[in-house]
C-alpha cells in the first residue's frame, strides 16, 4: 500500500473516531417541554413526582417506521395514571452522523421525561 493511502485511512479512521466519542457526549440540541407554573397556581415551576427517565427511540425509511414510547411509569400502586410534568428530545453529533450518512433511512433521538405529582385532595375534612 502506499504511503499516502496509509495516511489517508488513518486521517479517515481518526475521524471516524472523534465522531463516535462526540456522539457519546453531550447533546447537539435538546426541546424541553414543560408546564408553566403548578396545578391551580400553587406551586412555583416544575416538581414533578418522579426523576428523569431516557429512552433511545429509532425512525426508519424516513419515518414510515417508527418506535414509539409507552410512558408505563408514571401512576400510583392502585394503578391511578399520572400525567407527564416534562419532556426532553435530545440529539447528539452521533445521532446526526447516523442520520446523515443512511440518508435519512435510519435516524436516532433520546426522550426523556418525568410524571406529574399527584392532585392535591380538595374539600372538607370529616
């Protein structure tokens, strides 16, 4: 092989690397979707019941196929659901990269999310 190939597959491999280890760090972007303010304005900003949970979900074939996310965490022991206080969509360079270079055909995101506290019991007291 000659030389200026050797190189050139190094300079191509020492990319390939440095993308992968920017894809594990932070997020390029992220959406952060929240509710202003608390049930019937009495808490000051979010607090919600629950920490953040992640989940990497997947699109194919420019979105004919997708993965969904069914939130199983967010209700009580006797079963009673809560809703979702925040949401986070994140996307990072090795999210980008995968989706860039599958044109489209494949493309990652992280969600995260955290369930709402529970209502406040409103009226008399017996």
């Amino acid at each position: 092989m000659t030389r200026p190939a050797v190189r050139s597959r190094r300079r191509i491999l020492s990319l390939l690397l440095v993308a992968a280890c920017a894809g594990q760090g932070s997020a390029c972007y992220t959406y952060h979707v929240y509710q202003i303010g608390g049930p019937q304005g009495r808490e000051m900003g979010n607090q919600p019941s629950t920490e953040w949970r992640y989940k990497t979900l997947s699109s194919f074939a420019w979105g004919a196929v997708r993965q969904d996310l069914p939130v199983d965490n967010c209700k009580l022991a006797d079963g009673t659901r809560l809703g979702i206080e925040e949401v986070k969509v994140q996307d990072n360079l090795g999210y980008t990269l995968a989706t860039v270079l599958t044109l489209g055909l494949w493309a990652p995101v992280r969600v995260g999310w955290r369930c709402a506290k529970p209502p406040v019991p409103t009226g008399v007291l017996n």
